[in-house]
C-alpha cells in the first residue's frame, strides 16, 4: 500500500489545493492531509481545518491539523527542518511513500522525510490562483474558492429600514440584477404564520431565524448577499414593541457584520399589510434606524425617492462595494 501526504496552510483553500490534494489521493492508496496553521494568520486556523475536511469528506483522505508555533522559514531558527520532522512524524504514515507540493520546499521536505517527492501544477498553469491573490482580491479569483470558502468572502447588504419601504421587493431585485440570491425576513414567516401576531417570546425566534437563513443562503450567493433586514433591526423592533431586547439578540446583533446597509426612507405610500405595525410613525422608526446604524458603525446609504431612482441608487452602491479591494 503506497502512502502519501500534503502539506499545506491552506489560507485559504481553494480550487489549486484542491487539484493537489484530489491528484495526491488519486496517485497513492492512502493520503494525509496536513493543515498547519498559526494563530497569528488572518484566517482562524480551525477553520480552515473544518473547511479541508469537509472538502474532501467521503473520499478515504485523513485530514489532520498542525497548530503548533513553528518557524515558517529555514532562515528563522536552525533547527527548523529537525523541529518540522518532530511535529510531522507522529501525524503521518510510517512509512511515508510520497511527499506532494505545489511549492519547492516539498523537495527538501520529501528529503527529510524520507519519501519521494512529486511536483504538481508549480507553474500554476493548471490553477493560477494562490492563498496570497485570494486574501488580496477574493471577488476576483471567485471561481477559485470552493462554496464553504465563497461563504466566508461574501460580501453582505442589509437592506434596512420601517416598513412598507420596499425593503423585500428591493432586496429581490438586486438578487436578480447580481445574480446571486437574497435572504428573506424571517419575522414575516414566523408572524404571517400566527395570523399577524407578535409577542415578546417571539423575538428570539424571528433571530435565531434570521441569522439561520443568512448563514445558509451564503453559500449559495454570488459574491454579494442581499438580507431583508438583520438583527440589528430586530432590536429595534423589539426595543419598539416591547420596551427591551433579550441580551442574546443584542449580543448578536453586534457581533454580525455587513458590509453595506441600504437604509430605505419613507418618502413612498404606506400599503397596508397585516404584518405592519406603524403606519403613523414611519418617521420616528427611520430616524431611530439611522441613529443605532451610526452607533454600531455601519457603513450605510440611504436611499430616497420613485422605486427606480431607489433601485439605480442601490445598484451604484453595490458596484461600488463589489469594486473594493480592501
């Protein structure tokens, strides 16, 4: 039986080590993968982890994580190939048949390890793509990125505002424009559900919905994520409704991030809807929204005027959030 390892950062993985690791595993009986992470990288090591295995889950390959501080270069400490040898020895097979590398060290490393070494794709001719070029410009290496991996560069909208705004219709349309995908208000599920009723014990529930369907539908997105509403609004709501907001939904609020929010003025007509609550305080609900935006930091742009003058303005903005390398 032939043995076999990569070794990688994998910061992030994507469509290169995947021909790596699908070539590697393909040209021995048994492969080890070897994800070997610092907890100073930008990307949390686990996580790159979790996203190796689920890649490659089903196909017989063992993936194993390496978090531990060792030198990244022979140039750091001289012992630098004896301590990568202790660290990898106890996670690889004995013996070890075959070392693959898109990278020259894999020559070096084959040699310490006592395997043979196999090049793949060093040129980069097959996938022309790196983990440095995908933390730089993520939208542009896109086709790159496996989905669990698209999930964690897409880029988030909120459209946000009162009610009968146009929220929904608009984050549809933008779907549709982007080809990609938006996430509905799950409080409308849950309240047209009970026939327009809303208690208190219910805000939990619409955020836990909300934040579920948002972490599932971004898999699916394409590049940008459209979200009627988040949960920053849900307290708002609830603060509204019922003078206060359980402290887990605040906490959540807070920890979600978004990198655009649409905020929808009410200078449109009110439409009556059973799920509609404020028909005469419109004002006061948008100046409240606009006041928790800034207090949280949220980049945000309103948007004012006839439905199509509302759409171009969001379009512009997105554009301009899809344009950004930062």
């Amino acid at each position: 039986m032939t043995t076999g390892m990569v070794l990688g950062k994998f910061l992030p993985p994507h469509l290169g080590h995947a021909y790596l690791v699908d070539f590697a595993r393909h040209y021995v009986d048994e492969l080890t993968v070897v994800v070997g992470t610092l907890a100073a990288e930008p990307i949390p090591g686990r996580r790159r982890y979790e996203w190796m295995r689920e890649m490659f889950a089903g196909t017989g390959t063992r993936v194993v994580h390496l978090d531990q501080e060792l030198p990244q270069d022979p140039s750091e400490h001289p012992e630098f190939w004896r301590l990568w040898e202790d660290a990898l020895r106890p996670l690889i097979p004995q013996p070890l048949d075959y070392v693959f590398a898109s990278e020259q060290y894999g020559w070096k490393l084959a040699e310490v390890l006592g395997a043979q070494f196999v090049q793949v794709d060093i040129d980069r001719s097959v996938m022309p793509v790196s983990g440095t070029k995908v933390r730089e410009q993520p939208l542009a290496h896109w086709r790159y990125l496996p989905p669990c991996v698209q999930s964690y560069f897409v880029r988030r909208v909120s459209v946000f505002g009162p009610e009968s705004t146009g929220k929904s219709t608009l984050a549809k349309d933008l779907a549709e424009h982007f080809h990609s995908i938006a996430v509905p208000e799950y409080a409308r599920t849950l309240i047209e559900s009970q026939q327009g009723r809303i208690e208190a014990e219910d805000i939990e529930k619409i955020a836990r919905g909300q934040a579920a369907s948002e972490d599932a539908l971004a898999r699916a997105a394409n590049r940008v994520l459209f979200c009627d509403t988040d949960l920053l609004l849900t307290t708002i709501w609830s603060d509204w409704l019922f003078d206060g907001c359980p402290d887990a939904v605040s906490r959540e609020a807070r920890r979600r991030t978004y990198d655009l929010t649409l905020l929808t003025d009410v200078d449109v007509p009110w439409v009556e809807d059973q799920v509609r609550y404020l028909p005469q305080d419109r004002t006061n609900f948008f100046q409240r929204c606009e006041t928790e935006l800034q207090a949280h930091q949220r980049r945000y742009v309103v948007l004012r005027g006839s439905w199509e003058e509302r759409f171009q303005s969001a379009v512009q903005a997105v554009d301009a959030l899809l344009a950004r390398t930062d």
